[in-house]
C-alpha cells in the first residue's frame, strides 16, 4: 500500500486512530535528505502491511511538526495506539526504520 500524504484535518482519523502501527514521515519537498530517505519510505509503505505509513509535508502541515516537536528533517515517528513509540531523525538505512517497530 502506497503512503498517504496527510493534511492536519486527516490526522485524527489516519494517525491516532489507526488500527495498526503507524510511520510518519516529517518531510520537505526542498530537503535533499528526505529525497534520498523517500524511496525507501515508499518501499517500507508496499512491502509492510502491518505498517501504515504517511507524509506529513512540514510547510503545509506546520502545526502537526510543532505538535511533535520537529526541529531536523527528515523526522520519523513511529506511533502504536494512538501514541509516539519511538523517533529518529535523519536519513537511516530500511533496516534502523524497521527497527523503530521492534
């Protein structure tokens, strides 16, 4: 399943509310590490179907990287139940994203 590119009205229903894991993505379109880090988010999304995965753009969405405290991108946060499990920020190898669920 493709990742979802969220906007804060979809945020409650797509993130808190979610029936399994959830992976947010803190990017920018400008930010050359969040384009290197964007494959392989977007292969996490089609090969984890126990893991929604979602993009929250942080000029679009300013609101949700300061509910989070967003301060680098790119940001990862992993969620389960509704609550933050674990973050990290900066480009990391598929295998240290995965881990963020472990």
């Amino acid at each position: 399943m493709a990742a979802l590119h969220l906007q804060a009205a979809d945020f409650d229903k797509e993130v808190l509310e979610a029936d399994k894991p959830v992976l947010i993505d803190f990017f920018a379109t400008w930010c050359g590490p969040c384009k290197q880090l964007s494959p392989v988010i977007d292969e996490i999304a089609d090969e984890q179907s126990d893991i929604k995965v979602v993009k929250i753009d942080v000029d679009q969405c300013q609101e949700l990287a300061e509910q989070f405290s967003v301060m680098s991108i790119p940001t990862l946060v992993a969620m389960k139940d509704g609550r933050e499990i674990k973050r990290q920020v900066g480009g990391v190898p598929k295998a240290a994203i995965l881990d963020l669920f472990a």
